[in-house]
C-alpha cells in the first residue's frame, strides 16, 4: 500500500474524530477508547455539531485502520497518543461539524505508520 494511501487512511481517522490509538489509560478497551476519550473530552469546548458522537466514531475508524494495517497497531497507537495529547488549541471542527486535529502535528508518529504500511 502506498504511503499516500496511509495518510488518507490515517488523516480520515483524525479528521473523524479526535484521537484514535491507544494509551496509558486504563479505559483502553484495544480499539483506542483511551485515546479517543481523552481527545474527545479535550476538544469538547470546540462544542463541534458532532462531539456526541466523536468517542464512537474514532474508535470505529480506528478498528478499520488496524484491520487494513494488522502489523502497524503499535505505530497506529503512537499516532492516536500523540493527538490525544495536543492541546485543544491544536483542534478545530471540520465542515462536517467533526473534531479535527492539526495535521501537522505528530509527524514523526504519522511518518512510522506510512514507514511500517510499505515495509
């Protein structure tokens, strides 16, 4: 798969929805419900027109992105931490009413997961 095709994939996940990946947080159910949370819950001042359901539709898009990348789960996580953390300056609500990170954000995370997809 092309390196370009993972940052679609990728970028999709975030523009989403917030954080996707795992973390430290012992709600972690493996599909990146720590990450997605904290994301979430740390752009809920946005008050995006689709924050009700950011949690659930990052941790559905998450879940897509490991099946299609089933050896790249822990830089998949890395990129999902690493939005987590940004601080809601780093947010904003998409078109769609959706949460949206600053892509530029967390590159070197973004570049590991393009580095493991055309290993």
């Amino acid at each position: 798969m092309k390196a370009s095709s993972i940052l679609v994939a990728a970028g999709l996940i975030v523009l989403s929805l917030t954080a996707c990946g795992g973390d430290d947080d012992d709600d972690d159910d493996g599909n990146g419900g720590g990450a997605c949370a904290k994301g979430c819950s740390a752009a809920s001042s946005l008050n995006c027109p689709n924050q009700d359901t950011c949690v659930s539709d990052c941790e559905s898009e998450l879940a897509g992105l490991k099946q299609l990348l089933p050896n790249c789960g822990a830089q998949i996580d890395a990129v999902g931490a690493c939005f987590a953390n940004l601080p809601v300056s780093n947010y904003s609500c998409n078109a769609d009413g959706d949460v949206e990170p600053d892509m530029d954000q967390c590159q070197a995370e973004q570049d590991a997961v393009s580095t493991c997809a055309n290993g």
